[in-house]
C-alpha cells in the first residue's frame, strides 16, 4: 500500500521520508518532545534514520507508520504523529509529538483524530491503542479529547504507563460530536 499524504483543517501529515531526516532528528532531540516520549534521551541520527526506514516498512505491509506533521501554510515540520510498535509481544500504539512552540492550539488533537479516522476507515481496526507515561497529563489530555477511554494503569516505565483505546464502534459514536478542542477538557 502507497503510504498517504493526509490534510486536515490546518495541517499536512506527510509520510516519514528520507528527505526530512535533519528536520526529524531536530523534532525527537527537542528538549519538551524527549521527555517523556523518550525518556529524554537524545537520540541520534541513526536512531531517526531507523525510524524512517521501519515507518516505510510498516506503510508498505500494515498501511501505517509515522506522518510528519507540518501547517498547511508552511512545508516545516512541527511535529508528528501515527503508529508504533511497543511492548512484548509488539503492539501499534498511537503516538504524537509537537515543537513547544506549536502546543496550545489543538493540532496534536486535530493529527490525531485524522490518524484514528484512518485506522478506522481505512485500515478497518478493531481498536487504536495508546499508552503514556501516567506523569505525561498533556498527552492523557490529548487521549480524552479524542474521546479514548482509560482502560488500565502499571507500574511500567518507572514513572507508570497509563494505556488507553477506543474501538471503531465507539469511534463512530465519538464523531458524531464536535470535536472538545479549544474549549473546556471532558
Ligand atoms: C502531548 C502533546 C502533543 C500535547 O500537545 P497540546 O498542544 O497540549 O495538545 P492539543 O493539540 O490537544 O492542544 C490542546 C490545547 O490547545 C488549546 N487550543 C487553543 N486553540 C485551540 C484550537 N483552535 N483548537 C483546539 N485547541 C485549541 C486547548 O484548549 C488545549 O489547551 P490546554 O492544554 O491549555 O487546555 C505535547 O505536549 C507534546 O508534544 N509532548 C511531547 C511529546 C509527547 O510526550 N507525546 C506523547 C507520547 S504518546
């Protein structure tokens, strides 16, 4: 499967592709997106390099991998947002990030919600899973402006992981209302 260009309101999601990976590696090195996210290492650029190459890989056989988040009036990236596989055994966990300065404005929510409406609708999941360090309240944030339910808390990860879905037949009720952004959280 051709891995998808996606266009929201204000923003372009492109595929990870090898032409941004300086562009990537100054997302994942930013000192707000590798906190939690990456249990703030610092990533090199071999690690981005990877992470492009295994996206590609996943577009190709799963139809899902990582898009580039960029505003529709401009090409640079201000963060990115799909799917990943974590924990044993692999599991695809949505995931997103934002430059600091690009926060406040609804945009992770608004990535989201397109990469949820294209497991759904494209794809035909069952389920989109997400996990967060249980501390990372502005990405729990996030998961209940989605609309995804909080399903069960751990001990793993040091800090906790708090783990999140929504299922398709959920989704639909979810999309049958206005989306909570810029306004005041569930
Ligand atoms: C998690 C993260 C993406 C959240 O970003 P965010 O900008 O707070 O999230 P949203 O896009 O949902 O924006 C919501 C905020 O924008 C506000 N907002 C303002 N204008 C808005 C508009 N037009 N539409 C929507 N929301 C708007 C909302 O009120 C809300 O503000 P609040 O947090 O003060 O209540 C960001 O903190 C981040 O990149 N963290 C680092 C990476 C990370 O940890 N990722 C999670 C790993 S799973």
């Amino acid at each position: 499967m051709e891995a998808p260009q996606l266009t929201t309101e204000r923003l372009v999601l492109r595929p990870f592709a090898s032409g941004v990976v300086a562009e990537l590696h100054a997302l994942f090195t930013d000192a707000h997106v590798r906190r939690w996210l990456l249990d703030d290492d610092v990533v090199s650029r071999a690690w981005v390099e990877g992470e492009i190459a295994d996206s590609e890989a996943r577009f190709s056989q799963v139809g899902c991998g990582l898009w580039s988040v960029s505003e529709r009036s401009g090409t640079p990236i201000i963060g990115f947002v799909g799917y990943r596989p974590f924990f044993d055994p692999p599991e695809l966990q949505l995931l997103y990030g934002l430059l600091p300065a690009f926060c406040g404005r609804g945009f992770a929510t608004e990535a989201a919600t397109t990469a949820v409406d294209y497991a759904f609708d494209v794809l035909h999941f069952d389920e989109v899973r997400a996990a967060t360090d249980t501390p990372n309240q502005a990405s729990v944030a996030v998961l209940e402006r989605l609309g995804m339910s909080e399903r069960r808390r751990t001990a793993e990860g040091g800090h906790g992981t708090v783990f999140f879905s929504v299922t398709a037949a959920e989704w639909q009720e979810r999309r049958s209302r206005p989306l909570p952004v810029g306004g005041p959280r569930r």
